[in-house]
C-alpha cells in the first residue's frame, strides 16, 4: 500500500470514531453516516484499484 492509501484509511477509522462519538454524545445524524459511508466505499475502491 502506498503513502496516501494508508492515510485515507487512517483517515476513514478516524471519521468512524469521529461519527461513532458524536452519535454517542449527541444523537444520530444521518448525513454524517451517509458521508461515513461515502468515504468508506470510495477507500474501499481505492485500495482495490492499487491492488491491480
């Protein structure tokens, strides 16, 4: 794995521990999730494209 595709993974635990706390604290948000999982499937297709 390269340099960036590290760190948008790093970057992708980070916002689910991010959305994970404020959910906790303050109450569901669905945009957040929807962003959360955005990002997710877009790392996702990143690491599979490097891996070709």
């Amino acid at each position: 794995m390269s340099g960036s595709t590290k760190a948008m993974g790093v970057l992708t635990v980070g916002a689910l521990v991010v959305v994970t706390a404020y959910t906790a604290a303050l109450g569901s948000n669905g945009w957040l999730w929807f962003a959360w999982v955005v990002l997710g499937a877009v790392t996702i297709g990143v690491v599979a494209s490097k891996g070709t």
